[in-house]
C-alpha cells in the first residue's frame, strides 16, 4: 500500500498495487493504447476496469457511475469552481445559456 501526497493540494490518497500477468497480444495493446492516448498504462487499466464493472455490474443503482465522473476529474486545482452550474458552457462553448438565477 501506497500513500501518495499531492504537492499541490497537500491532499494524501492510498493507492494499493496490483500485478498483472499479461500475454504478449496484450501487453502491445496496453502499449499502444497508451502511445496514442498520452494516457499511463496504469490509468488505462482503471479506465478498462471502470468501464467493465459499468456494464456488468448492472444492478448498481441508477445515477452512481456519477462518483467514477467526478473520481476521474482527480484534485486538480486549475478546474473551474463552477463546473456544476456552468457545465453546459463547458461541454458546448459560450452560446450556451447563462444559469438563472433567483
């Protein structure tokens, strides 16, 4: 087990590793996946994982892959602190509609 600290944030997470066996096959998919996406392969691991479990985990309740969305968006202090009611903005650009407000 892993405690890993974030220089920025001052925030502690525990990270447990975990070995994979692989076949040739897929360690040059793992591989290229990562080459192409920028993304480690560590990451594209939990990614696959994420994936998987959301669609043969199906009696999850509805609405709970929200916590996989918001975990996936990390700590990191350059997003927007109104992401939530600005987020059509930022999924569609400016034309979007303003937030009403009271």
């Amino acid at each position: 087990m892993y405690i890993m600290v974030d220089k920025k944030t001052k925030k502690s997470t525990v990270r447990e590793p975990v070995q994979v066996y692989m076949d040739r096959h897929d360690r040059d998919l793992l591989e290229e996946l990562a080459r192409k996406t920028g993304t480690s392969r560590a990451e594209l691991l939990r990614q696959g994982l994420r994936h998987l479990a959301e669609h043969l985990l199906e009696e999850r309740a509805p609405g709970s892959s929200l916590s996989e969305v918001v975990a996936s968006l990390g700590e990191n202090p350059e997003l927007p602190t109104d992401l939530a009611a600005r987020h059509d903005q930022y999924l569609y650009g400016s034309s979007a509609e303003e937030p009403r407000t009271n």
